[in-house]
C-alpha cells in the first residue's frame, strides 16, 4: 500500500513540475515597428537603446515585430 502511495506521489509531482516552470517566466512585451522604406534604411541602434534605458532588451524580456514596405506606399494598409 505504501509503495502505490509513493508512485502516485512521485507521479503527480513530476506532472506539475512542467506546469511550474511554464508559469514561472514573466510574459515578453510586443512592439510592432512598421516603417515606409526597407531594413537598409533605418538606423535602429537609437530605438533599441531607448527601449534598454527603460529596462526592455529584445529577446529577453521584449519581442519586436519588424515590418517594411520596402518604399511601398500600397504594401501599408492600416485600415
């Protein structure tokens, strides 16, 4: 009777260590940078040093979702 005792409680924590680690990470910040021109064009060493001033670093706590109309005007609907 013990030993089913102690299966079970190994198997149950053993579930719950997947759902411990899952909620244990902080949830990443999203910016969305939608520019006219093409990655080429822009210097974003000012805009990431911004964001690090105020404590976000992409990859670690912030994801930045780059997009480009490459000069494009129509490749930009907003509507």
């Amino acid at each position: 009777m013990r030993r089913r005792d102690l299966i079970k409680g190994i198997a149950g924590s053993a579930a719950a260590w997947p759902l411990a680690a899952h909620a244990q990470q902080p949830a990443k910040s999203v910016i969305g940078l939608l520019q006219i021109g093409s990655a080429l064009s822009y210097d974003l060493s000012g805009f990431r040093q911004g964001l690090g001033d105020k404590g976000y670093v992409e990859g670690q706590n912030l994801e930045i979702a780059y997009r480009f109309a490459d000069d494009n005007e129509t490749r930009i609907c907003l509507s």
